[in-house]
C-alpha cells in the first residue's frame, strides 16, 4: 500500500489552512500538523487553528492531530550578544527582539528539518510546508529551487525511513490560493494573517494588506473584513505582486 | 577580505576537536563552536569542551567563543506518544529515553540547520561538522552526497548573507582523524567519546571500541588509557571499518 501520510508545517494562516484541503482533495491523508512557536506576535493564529482542524473534522471526517513545539531557542541564536531569558528584557527591547525574529535567518529550512525528524519518527512519507510565490523575492526560503535542494537533502539523511519535502503552492500566487481555497470550501474566517493581534486585522500591516489583496484579485470577499471595509479595499489596494 | 569564519560544531570528542585544529592549520578562522544537548548521556564530552578551547588559545593565541543550546524538543518529536516532561519520567522510563535519542531521526540535519541560522545572523562564512567514513555505513547524514545537497539547500535558503556547509573529514577515517590530530599537537587526553559517562573510559561500549581501534590503527596510543589498557587493546581489537 503506498504510504501517502503528509505533516504538514501549518500556523493557522490563511495559506497552510489551504493547504490542508488542498492535500485532502489531492488524495493525501494529513495526519498530523506541527507549529512552530518561537514567541512571535502573532500567536492568535495557532490559537485558531484548534477551530481549524475541527472545521476539518467536520468536512472530510477525518482527525488531524497537532504538536506545537517551542522553538525559542531560535531567537537566542539570531542574537549577536548574550543568551537572555524574555523576563530580563524590558518591554520595549522584547518588541524589539520579537520584531528580529520576523527575519530569523534560515528560518523555514530548520522548520522543515524538525518536522522531517517527527515524520521520520512516525513514518508519515511527506512534509508539506505551504511556500508560494508571491514570497520568491523577499524569501529565498519560499523558492523552488530551494524546495527542490533541500527534498533532495532531507531523502539523502534519512535513506532508511524516505521523506520528501512537498510545497504544493509554491508556483502560486497568494491570490490562487484564494481561488483554490474557495473551491475547496476553506474556513477563511477562521483564518489568520494580521500580525498586530488584535481582536480584528488592522488592515495596515504588510501580512494585512498582502491578504486583503489576494482576496481583492481573486474576486472572493474576506469573510474576516466588513462589507463596508471591503468595499473600500476593492477600490485603493493594488494588486499584489506576482 | 574573504570570509573564512567558521561556526563549528562541536561534541567535545575526538573528531569534532581535531576539526577545530585542522580548520586552523588550513586557515580558517573558527570564530565560534555550537554544540547541543539534547539530554544524552555522554554530557561528559561538552563538560571538557571548556578546556579544549582553553588549549587551543593557549596553542593559536586565539579564543574561540561557544555556544550550548538546549534542544530537547527533538526528544519530543521522536515520541511517539504525548509529549513529556523528564520530571514526570520515572528513572528507568527515562535512561530507555535518552537512549532512544542516540537515533533521533535527522539529527544532524537539524543541528548544520540551527548553526546556519547562527552563522547568516553573525556572518560567519561556514558551518563546518565532523562527519567522517567510518559513519557511512551507519548514517546517511554523514555521507558526502548529503553534505553536497545540504551544502546547496544551504545556500538557496540564505541567498542575502551566503552560508556553505563543510564537512573535512567526510572522506576521511577515524583513525586518519587521530592521524591529523596527531600531527597537529591536538590534546587527545582532554577529549572524550565513551557513552557512558563514567571517570574513565568503560572500553567496552561502541564508541569506545571504535576510538580505541582508530588509535591502535594509526600506531598512536591513547593518552586516556593505561599503558596496560593500551597494550592489551593492541592485541585484541579488531580494525575499524573503513
């Protein structure tokens, strides 16, 4: 029997929530998820994605677990100076420091290893990480190429339990994956991109209105906005770039 | 100025140490050693990093900082349960632990992906590992095909600050190992290899075996045996594998 298991790399975003129906409608069985969780502002979205995996459930019939694994430690290694617990820092430094972290170097490629060391364990054939290209230019991370390197990198250090490295967006633009997720039925309201953590998107951060123009280019309402705000969106947001 | 800073990572052991007085010797600058503790036995080996780097100051006139980070989580992700706290562990549930560790999956993958996180945020020009032929047969993450594909998955991901992977050793033996280390005044007497943790080597696990006939191979006793132990070894051990 082939072994079509898949973990898939997910935060609750609107992009590796699509992806999980994706997956499903392409005939893999997702069994678990992994998240990340090295402090970042915006932990609203794995609050989310309790909510996400049961709207899962109730579609499809089928449980995904998760794991969410603290991977602080990356923030230490980012640092040029001391190790330092978060208690040490004043406020201002921490939203400081959790600001770097945005941009922690080679960040997606150690995601992926921790997940292919999990899926190794349990013997699930693929990690799926959620890439796409509107991220090419600022995040070699998110690049074909680099997809194709490091699947062939993570196949060569585990020859005895295979484990390939799939990013099944990572030729489409945000936008698609509107359009895909909206054939597909995806919750997009439980959905989350803003990385201010408010109760609400503040429509003004980059994640905000890179979202808000995918859905304005796909032609597909944000369920998250209010008419009145998405109005406005459709008539002074560019397009998002390709 | 080219950049030859190296991030190294390190055990304590043999390998590791005679990979810092080599990069030396082939005029790198090691600027730092990352190292990981992951909860494994042989804590003993980090316990004498501390003075491995005091003796190569004392040798080069040059200080190398260090680094440990705690990267327990792996254990987490090799389980196959919930995940655990050690506190929670009975003593005996947690020795089977830490040695299911010993082959938590893609180990090393994990480790050259955290140190080049380290290195593009400090602008060190290289990760170097001390992978060696004599894990070939054993783990596909020492083999020279994997090093080339990490090698460029490397480099795809950190496309802004270059990071490449070495590995000098990975066509080399143990025993040619203890050769260079040998030639290069490296202090064998201050590194360590045995499993068990004990004041002294046991001589009887794999690792010890594996050190002790590296030695006996290269013709150099080592300074951690008796000169009893030592002739004894001579008669008995069976060569590496190569």
């Amino acid at each position: 029997m082939t072994n079509n298991k898949v973990l898939a790399i997910v935060s609750g975003g609107l992009d590796s929530t699509t992806m999980l129906w994706k997956l499903q409608a392409d005939g893999y069985e997702v069994m678990e998820t992994i998240s990340f969780n090295y402090g970042q502002r915006h932990t609203k979205e794995l609050d989310g994605l309790e909510k996400i995996l049961s709207a899962f459930e109730e579609q499809f019939g089928r449980e995904i677990e998760s794991k969410v694994v603290d991977i602080r430690v990356m923030r230490d290694l980012a640092e040029a100076g001391a190790v330092m617990g978060n208690e040490e820092l004043p406020k201002q430094a921490y939203d400081a420091e959790t600001q770097r972290v945005t941009i922690v170097p080679n960040r997606n490629a150690v995601f992926i290893n921790l997940a292919a060391a999990r899926a190794v364990a349990m013997e699930y054939r693929y990690v799926a990480y959620a890439a796409h290209s509107n991220d090419h230019s600022v995040y070699p991370d998110c690049r074909p190429e680099f997809v194709e390197a490091m699947d062939r990198a993570l196949e060569l250090a585990n020859a005895w339990t295979p484990v390939n490295l799939m990013a099944p967006f990572v030729n489409s633009s945000k936008a698609d994956i509107v359009r895909v997720g909206k054939e597909l039925g995806v919750p997009f309201e439980l959905t989350w991109s803003c990385y201010e953590g408010g109760d609400r998107p503040c429509l003004q951060c980059g994640t905000c209105i890179e979202r808000t123009s995918s859905f304005v280019q796909a032609g597909t309402p944000d369920p998250l906005l209010t008419s009145k705000e998405w109005e406005e969106a459709k008539t002074y947001l560019p397009a998002p770039e390709q």
